[in-house]
C-alpha cells in the first residue's frame, strides 16, 4: 500500500470519526432543547411514514 493510499483511509476515518462525534453532540442539544417527549413523537411519524410503525394500519383493515 502506497502512502497515498493511506492517507486517503486516515482521512476517511478521521472523517467518520468527526462526523459520528458532530452527530452525537448535536442529536444530545436537539434532545435537551425540544424535551424527550417531543423527539419521541418525532421518530414515531418518522417510523410511521417509513412503514416500521408496530401498530396496525387500520386503513388496510377496511379493504
């Protein structure tokens, strides 16, 4: 492996490193601002709208 080519993997997992802290951090403030409750029901509509909601959809039920 030429250093070129390391270079580019440190990069890259300094970049992922940074990015994984930066995420943390920032979902950690948005918890604190908005409340626990208030990201809950966020994930729910997200969970929802994505089709991974446990609760049935009572829409299919009526066909």
């Amino acid at each position: 492996m030429n250093n070129n080519a390391r270079t580019r993997y440190v990069v890259f997992g300094l970049g992922a490193a940074v990015g994984s802290a930066i995420g943390l951090v920032l979902g950690s403030l948005l918890t604190y601002w908005l409340g626990e409750g208030t990201v809950r029901m966020i994930q729910r509509a997200v969970r929802r709208l994505a089709g991974g909601d446990d609760r049935p959809n009572f829409e299919m039920l009526l066909q």
